[in-house]
C-alpha cells in the first residue's frame, strides 16, 4: 500500500517520472472530484506514525446541488509530502494533492489547496470529509474528519442538516436524462408563465430585487447548453401556493445534439410538524402515480417559440 501511494503521489508531482503502462483511475462517478488531484481506489493510509492535519478551511461548510470548484484548503505538519481527501462514508477512493509551501505563520507546518466538485447525487445530510497527510514514504497520518453539510437533490432548505428549519412548503421539480435543454413551465392561478427565462411568479419594478421567499424556479439547467451535471429544475414555494389549477408544461429548447430526451415530473409537499417534517410526493392528477413520466424528441425543439409539451394540471 505504501509502495503504491508513493508511486501514485509522485506521479502527481513529476509526471514525467512515470511510466507507461500505469493503470488509469479517473474517478469518475465518485462523490467528490478534485480538479489537477491524482486518484486512488481504496481507503485513505493512516497510521500513528504519519505526519497530521492541523488546519483545514472552506468559504462555508455547505455543498450545494452539484457544487463546482468549492475551495478548499488547509495545512499540515511539515513533514508531509501530499494530502489525501475522500468522503469518510462515500465512495470508493481517495484524491492526492500535493503540498504547496511553509506558512510561515505557523512554523513547522505546511499548506494545502485544491478546488473540488461535487457529485448532484450525494444523500442529502452531513458527511465527513476526511484529510489525511502523507509522507514521502507513503506513510499516512491520523485523519481528520470536517462535517459538510450537503444539500438535498430536492431544495429542502438544508433541512436535512438542520432539521428544526423548515423546507419549502411545495417544489415542482423536473428532471431529465441526457444534455438536452428542457425548460419546466407552470401557468399559476393568476395567469403568469413561471419558466427558467421568467423565473418570478411575480413581475418586479426595475431596480428592485425579489423577496428572498419569493416563489421562483431556480435554475435555467442547461441553459445555452452549458453542461450544469444537473439536468433539473425546480419551481420553489417557501410558503403554501396560492389556491387554485396548475397547468404543467415541458419545453424542448434546445436538442443541444441529443437525438431524444426522457423527462420525469414529481410535485413534493412539506409533511408534518418540524423537525419530524419532509418533502414528500403527492399523488398526481388523473393516474395518482408520484411522477409523471415523458419522452421528448430534438425534432420537437421549438427555441422557446412556444410553452412546450403539456403534462398535466393540479390544484394545489
């Protein structure tokens, strides 16, 4: 194991001294990917003898939906050579980093950073991130686990983390299978088209911003068919919508070079009294499946010249 994780952290720093014939491991599909990191199958190396983690850093300790190139830093004693990092309950390796320089406000210690991302599948919930250092030999420190709090697929308001805070009262959320740009449409009560371009129930005066309650879709996913890893959209109520018929539609935007594309609709209402509450699906008109399932296709584009493909209509 040391041998390897020697070989495996020198790769990273010289990669020239490598050569061919190594089996590549690129990560794919784990939790969390550290950009420039080099990664291992299998558990971090930790030992009593190996140098430690002394310090680690974040903006925040939320991982939102999907979360791309959160910062994430740190220090060690300056006896390590790199630092490995995984999830302590999640997935199936580790990332190596090397280590940059001495902080000279802390002698005999030294820093770390790498910009990571994360997968739009983690449960929702807090989850250890682990550190360990590792030396020149191979050899891996005590680890250190930092708690982040990852937000659920379906905006919750990180109640899964913080269960005394409510989530939202009701989410539409569409979600699709493949890089195609879709936009979710609901025509509420009072007649507005709430979609991924005009994502306010309400229209604001200029210059004045929105009631951070207010209800609203929350992401133009794939919009200009830029890849987002999410390929969903949520029409967001904090508080109880008001009463009435809510017609549904999917629009085909932009094939984005997909031949075809399969969507799934689920509508989530908070249940029960905080913190035992949760979003859960409601039975939908006129089957009472929890989804509604559909199937779109590139020839059915319209470029947002039309609302799109209707789904079905609720009261709510």
């Amino acid at each position: 194991m040391n041998v390897a994780i020697h070989v495996a952290t020198l790769c990273l720093l010289l990669p020239v001294a490598c050569g061919e014939g190594q089996p590549a491991v690129s990560g794919i599909g784990e939790p969390i990917r550290v950009t420039g990191g080099q990664y291992i199958a299998g558990d971090l190396p930790s030992s009593a003898g190996g140098p430690a983690i002394t310090a680690t850093a974040f903006n925040n300790q939320n991982v939102l939906l999907g979360e791309a190139g959160k910062a994430i830093s740190g220090r060690a004693q300056d006896a390590a050579f790199a630092v490995g990092v995984r999830f302590g309950d999640l997935g199936t390796g580790y990332w190596v980093v090397p280590v940059t320089e001495p902080d000279p406000q802390f002698p005999g210690e030294i820093t770390f950073g790498f910009s990571a991302d994360f997968d739009a599948n983690i449960p929702a919930g807090f989850h250890p991130l682990r550190f360990v250092a590792i030396d020149a030999a191979g050899h891996g420190g005590a680890p250190m686990d930092t708690p982040l709090c990852v937000a659920g697929r379906i905006p919750d308001n990180l109640h899964a983390c913080l269960p005394s805070t409510p989530p939202p009262a009701v989410v539409i959320s569409l979600r699709w299978d493949t890089n195609f740009d879709v936009d979710l449409h609901v025509l509420i009560p009072s007649g507005v088209d709430v979609n991924p371009k005009s994502p306010l129930t309400q229209p604001m005066e200029a210059g004045t911003a929105p009631d951070s309650n207010a209800p609203r879709i929350d992401r133009d996913s794939l919009g200009g068919c830029v890849h987002d890893g999410l390929r969903q959209e949520d029409l967001v109520f904090q508080t109880a919508p008001p009463p009435g018929s809510y017609q549904i539609r999917v629009d085909p935007f932009d094939a984005c070079g997909q031949s075809a594309v399969r969507f799934e609709l689920t509508i989530f209402k908070a249940m029960g009294a905080c913190p035992a509450c949760s979003l859960q699906p409601i039975p939908l008109p006129p089957s009472g499946a929890l989804s509604q399932a559909g199937e779109l296709l590139a020839s059915q584009a319209t470029g947002g010249a039309s609302s799109g493909l209707y789904v079905l209509s609720v009261s709510l």
